[in-house]
C-alpha cells in the first residue's frame, strides 16, 4: 500500500479537528501548540476523546471535546514524565555510586576488570567491549585527563567507567556479578564474592 496522505497546514489541521467535533475556542493558541508541539504527538492525546466510528479512518470526537482538555492531558502526561525521570536519575546515580564504591573499596580501583568476579565470561566479554567503546568515544574531562596523564592501567578506576555507562551497561556489569548468598539476618547489601 502506497502512502498518499498529503501535508496539512496547521490552519487546516484546527479546521479538520473542528470538522470532526473538537471545540477549539482559542485558534491562536492552537496554533501556537500544534506548532511547537505537533498534531502528531498531540494526537495520542486526543485518542481517548474519539469515538469509535465504523468506517475506517473515520474519526469523530465526543461531545464537548475541547482543545484545551488535549492540552490538559498532554501536560499532565508532560509533568508524570518528569516526575519519572526525576525518581530514574536517582536510582541510577545512586546504584551507580554504590556499585562503583563497593567494588573499588573491595577490589581496587581498576578491580571491576577482573573477569573471576562475573558469572559468565562471555557477557563479560561483551559488556567489556561495550564498556571501552564508551570511554574511548568520551569526551568527559575526567576520562581524557586519564588518557593524557596515566597509562598503567590502560583503562581508567570504577568510578570513572561508571559515570560513562550507560544505565543498560550498568544493569549488565550488575547483573552478572557472582552474588553472594546472604546469611539471615544479613541486611547489607552483597554484591560479589
């Protein structure tokens, strides 16, 4: 199947949303979001105001539907998200942190290298790989201040890998740890051997 659908103005596109229902009492202001915003992405949120119509493609908004309860919902959506991320980047500056600090005080600086603490030798391998195609792309100061001034070891101490892994990495290097059976009673945190 062949795409044909055509480009639409942003004045056609209010038009259309009127046509099919949308009550838009404010068109500048439309304009203005469906210009900084988009009637694509906005579109998902104005999905839960159609009704279900039988032909296909037909789309018809329920009574009262306005442009100002899209925006509502998108903004609400806008603010959950950054909420989300907010609690994300803390857990993960946090397991960053606690992971890069427990190895390091257990093992040395450049002890994360050591492939007896994983379980499996060939992710280990990948995330390795991973890990060096990360620090040699990094233009982070701390990284090329490693790279200039020290070359034994070759790779730089935990705590400055972890600040350029990606969160996936991380989860990897984690996630294939040799863990340790905790005893009863242990609250402590255990992450290897």
């Amino acid at each position: 199947m062949k795409f044909t659908k055509p480009s639409v103005s942003i004045a056609d596109q209010i038009t259309l949303l009127e046509a099919r229902g949308m009550a838009v009492p404010d068109p500048a202001h439309a304009a203005h979001c469906l210009q900084h915003i988009s009637y694509y992405r906005l579109r998902a949120y104005w999905l839960p105001f159609e009704e279900p119509t039988p032909l296909a493609g037909g789309h018809k908004f329920k009574d009262g539907t306005s442009f100002e309860d899209v925006l509502a919902l998108y903004a609400f959506d806008r603010r959950l998200r950054l909420h989300v991320m907010d609690a994300i980047e803390r857990i993960e500056v946090s397991l960053r942190g606690g992971w890069a600090h427990h190895l390091a005080m257990k093992y040395g600086p450049h002890g994360y290298l050591d492939p007896g603490l994983y379980d499996r030798a060939d992710y280990y391998a990948k995330a390795f790989a991973n890990l060096i195609e990360e620090i040699e792309r990094s233009k982070d100061t701390f990284i090329v201040h490693y790279r200039t001034k020290y070359d034994d070891p070759e790779h730089p101490p935990i705590w400055m890998t972890a600040e350029v892994m990606s969160l996936g990495q991380l989860s990897k290097w984690v996630g294939n740890l040799k863990l340790r059976r905790r005893s009863p009673g242990d609250s402590q945190t255990l992450w290897a051997r």
